[in-house]
C-alpha cells in the first residue's frame, strides 16, 4: 500500500509539469417553475419543484432521490447497473486505478476518516410489505434489505442536501467526458407534448425537440398570431402541433393558416432555427428578437455579480469583472465519493492548486469574498464560513475564517492571473481539463465546444 504523501505528490508534479421547498417555495411564487405529469406514489415520497433541477421526487422529509447510473470512464465503468445497487458500508482506504495516470493501490486522503459510501449516500430502504407502483419498484440489496428503485435504479438521498428541495448532491446537466460518474437527481416526467424534451443547462431547464434541438421564440408573436412568414420561414421551422392535439397546461395551440397548426408555450409561439447545427444550441437567442425557451430559469446569482464576455463565451464574474470559477473533484475509489465540497478532504484541491501549500492555494485560486452579513434569496447561492488554511467549514466565531459565496453549497474562486474583466486564465486548470480535479470557469452558455464538455 502506498503512502498518502506520494500520491499528493504526484497530483502537484503533474500540475508543475503542465505548467427546494423551503426557501424554494416563495422563489417560486417569483419565478415560474416546470410542470410535471402526476402519476401515483409509493406511499412517503413526494415531488419537489426545485430550483436548479426542476421537479425531483423527494422522500417524505423532502431529501431529493438520486440515482447513480453506470459510466464509463478511462480504465473501466463506475455506478450502479438497473436492479443491482453496488453502494454499500464498505470504507474504501486506496484509489481504484481506475482514472490514469495513477495505478492503484495509493492510500486516499483523510483515510482514517474516510466514510462509507452508504454513509455519504444513505439508501432509501423499503419494507417488507411494500408494493411496486408504476415503475418504482423494490430491489434486493447484497446485504439482505430491500431498497426502493425507480426504473430499475436504487434510491438514494444525500448527506449534502440540508432542506427540502436542495439538489446539492448531484445535477443532471451533461458534464464533461472525464468527469466522475455523478449521482442524479430522478425526477418525474415534465408535463409537455411528446415531440418536446427538457434538459438542465446553465442557465435552467431549456425547452428543446425531443431529440435535443434548442425550441425558439419570437417578440413580433402574440398568443394566437405567428408574425414569422414568408423570408422568415428560411430561417425558422414553427413547431407545428398534430391534427388531433390539445391544449395542455402551459401548452396552447394556434392556427398559422387552415388545418396548420403550431404549438405555443406559454403564450408564446414556438420555432426551431434551421442553421442549428448542435443540440441545446443557443445561437438562434443571439438573433434579434429571438430567445431560446425555458421551462424554469436558473436563479440569480447574488447582487453585485456581473457577466463578461470572454474569447469563448460568456462567464458569470465579480463585481469588479474577473471570472468566477468551480471546482470539481471525485476521487478514484469505486465508490467515486465527492471531494468538491469543505466536508471532504481537501488534499486534491490544495495539490491542483498550490502543490499541497494552502498558502499558494489561496492566492492562486483565492475565494470569492462575501460582504458581512451578505444574503441570497435563493438556496443555489450561500454565503459560509471557511477556514482558508484546512479549506473546511469553519466554526462558530473561529479567528481568520473567510465569508465566501458558495454556488450549490461549494465556494466560488477567482484566478489569481486573471487580470483584466473577461479573462479566464484559470478556465481547465487541473487533471482533464479541470472535470476530475481541478477549475472551471462559470460558464454561463454550453454550446461553446471549449467550454461545454
């Protein structure tokens, strides 16, 4: 077994070398939330309308259900197969090998203390006398429980969601090919026409088609008249409804000329733009008058926050215009636990960033400072305390602690390098390109191909 110290080493020689429904609830009365289709419930679990993902099942104290769906990743798959939950009270003390360059049989940081997966992923256990309903369904555990699933994967809530309607466990937005295997919130089906699909992105659930295209609208449109014809109809294709469909909810229908009808949502005609080329795409939002559709919008990042424009798309930034950044980290073990967060072990981040000096760390990738007694009104965006030495939540009152803003309950960084507004020097600083371990820009567009994956 090697020791914690090389495998820290490695980490900084590699990087030298390289040079809701708390406080969703009245967000909700402000912001319009997605609908969902309602379908029956094993008694204990309900539907959440959250903030960053839309609905998600919760069970009956409102923790979000996650799933852990199997990936690929360099060396091998990681996660959970339909109707065989893997995650266990096993305390994983080396990595896996299973993400190169690093074999093997190295001890992982703060083993001592390292915990379980079912401690940081707590199983959501069905009895004896429960009954599949639709397709939530009971499974077998290896150590002899039954455990609830839907559509054939086991349930799971997090250690890192606090109230009702967090999703700080894990996300359903596309990340990038090296990425750890996340957990996901599961959700019910959104309530729209079956020619139509909804997917997380930056900034909210985007209306698409079904297979993905980005769903457009346009200002010179009322509810029951397209202004789109002639010239424009070269440029954009009306998503036209079926002879036999109804209104729904959200959904209206007009009629662009007799028997031709276009589905509108939300009183607002809806296109597609014949030049996308890419699913999710949001250039046609770029063309005057024209705006890309959601079903929820992402919400507002704190006051004082500014966006910029860089080389590659548009970044969310401080007040003063330099680039906000995450961090991401999932460690090698087979049970791919979390280390993005201050109650993990902070060995990854404090190698990526300063070759394992807290010191450097701070003034290469240093937090973003909140304002005392700063506030959010939303459950994505906190305010915390953090030890900047340890890295770790800091205590009551703790001399030397930082205020810092924190997006999903992880604090946000600038880039030490970052000079001027819409620089982002610090954009892939870290193992594969900052997806496994190291920094990303907050970037506020996925279809920039430098950006998205």
């Amino acid at each position: 077994m090697k020791k914690l110290g090389s495998l820290v080493g490695l980490v900084s020689g590699l990087v030298a070398g390289y040079g809701f429904a708390v406080s969703g609830a009245h967000a909700a009365e402000k912001r319009l939330m997605e609908d969902y289709v309602k379908s029956p419930l094993p008694p204990g679990f309900q539907v959440i309308v959250t903030e960053l993902e839309g609905p998600v099942f919760a069970d009956s104290k409102g923790k979000t259900l996650y799933k852990w769906p199997i990936k690929s990743i360099r060396n091998g798959d990681v996660g959970e197969q339909k109707n065989k939950p893997t995650c266990d009270d096993t305390v994983y003390k080396v990595n896996a090998g299973l993400m190169s360059p690093y074999p093997g049989g190295f001890t992982l940081p703060e083993v001592e203390t390292r915990p379980s997966c079912l401690q940081e992923w707590p199983a959501v256990y069905a009895s004896a006398d429960d009954k599949p309903v639709g397709k939530w369904t009971v499974v077998d555990r290896k150590d002899g429980k039954k455990q609830w699933a839907y559509d054939g994967f086991a349930l799971y809530t997090s250690v890192l969601d606090e109230l009702p309607g967090d999703t700080r466990g894990g996300t359903r937005r596309k990340t990038g090919g090296d990425s750890p295997a996340y957990r996901e919130p599961v959700s019910p089906m959104p309530n729209i026409p079956a020619q139509f699909g909804v997917y997380s992105v930056a900034k909210g659930r985007i209306l698409a088609t079904s297979i993905g295209y980005s769903v457009y609208s346009y200002d010179k449109d009322t509810a029951t008249k397209s202004a789109c014809t002639g010239t424009c109809l070269n440029e954009w294709a009306p998503m036209l409804a079926a002879e036999n469909a109804v209104p729904q909810g959200d959904w209206s229908i007009l009629e662009r000329s007799p028997g031709v009808k276009q589905w509108a949502f939300r009183k607002k005609p809806l296109y597609t733009r014949i030049a996308d080329e890419k699913f999710r795409s949001f250039e046609g939002g770029d063309v005057p008058g024209w705006h890309n559709v959601f079903t929820q919008t992402e919400p507002a990042a704190p006051k004082n926050f500014t966006v910029q424009d860089t080389r590659a798309g548009q970044v969310l930034a401080d007040k003063n215009g330099r680039t906000i950044y995450i961090y991401n980290c999932g460690d090698d073990a087979i049970d791919e636990l979390a280390c993005d967060n201050p109650k993990s072990p902070q060995a990854y981040r404090l190698a990526i960033c300063g070759g394992g000096d807290p010191d450097v760390c701070n003034k290469t990738f240093p937090y973003v400072i909140a304002e005392a007694g700063a506030k959010s009104d939303t459950r994505a965006w906190t305010a915390v305390d953090i030890n900047p030495k340890t890295g770790k939540f800091a205590k009551p009152g703790e001399a030397g602690a930082l205020h810092v803003w924190a997006y999903r309950g992880r604090p946000v960084y600038l880039f030490g390098n970052d000079k001027k507004p819409g620089s982002v020097e610090g954009d892939a600083w870290g193992e594969f390109n900052g997806h496994r371990n190291g920094f990303k820009a907050f970037w506020l567009r996925d279809d920039f191909r430098t950006n998205a994956g």
